[in-house]
C-alpha cells in the first residue's frame, strides 16, 4: 500500500513504509499480549531459544538451525541454543542402558 514510498529491508519488524521499528517495540508488545492472555512470564527473546530447540529435537541438521536463526558458526547454536530436554536426557539413559545389556 505504501508504493514507491516502501523502503525494502530484511527486518521482520517495519512500520507502514518498510523501515524498522525501533527494537524495544516487539519486546514490549510481546510483554502486553503476554499479560493479557495470563501466560508465565518469559522474555520475548526466549522464543528464539524455544525455536531452535524444539527445531534440534525434531531433528532438524544443526547447520540449518544456524542459518534461520542468522548464525554464521553453527558452534554458536549448538552451545546458545542446543538446550538438553528432559525427554533427551531420558532417552540417551535408555540407549546408553540397551547399548550396555
């Protein structure tokens, strides 16, 4: 709708003309919705974690977790990201249990 005036980008976050919002305003937003519908609190910034892991324990290569989530070193994601889930936790005790029968 903006037209010529839209100011391509590859932020996620813009205003009606394309350019990018100022970078506390998803957070805040994120704060209000959460309120609202009586979720836990947690950070706006946690659902990039909660992305990436659910995204690793689905089986997802690491490699291309790293490259949705902007990483150039997939090391970065595998020691920020790559969190160990207690249905990981348990299943590496039963594999490591059958391996040794």
């Amino acid at each position: 709708m903006a037209g010529s005036e839209w100011h391509d980008s590859d932020y996620i976050f813009v205003n009606e003309f394309g350019n990018p919002i100022n970078y506390s305003t998803p957070t805040a937003l994120f704060a209000k919705t959460r309120k609202r519908a009586g979720l836990r609190e947690q950070r706006f910034h946690d659902l990039r974690h909660f992305h990436a892991t659910v995204l690793l324990e689905a089986g997802t290569p690491l490699h291309v977790v790293a490259q949705r989530l902007g990483h150039r070193d997939a090391m970065t994601t595998a020691t920020t990201y790559a969190h160990v889930t207690n249905q990981q936790a348990e299943n590496a005790s039963l594999i490591f249990a059958k391996a040794v029968e």
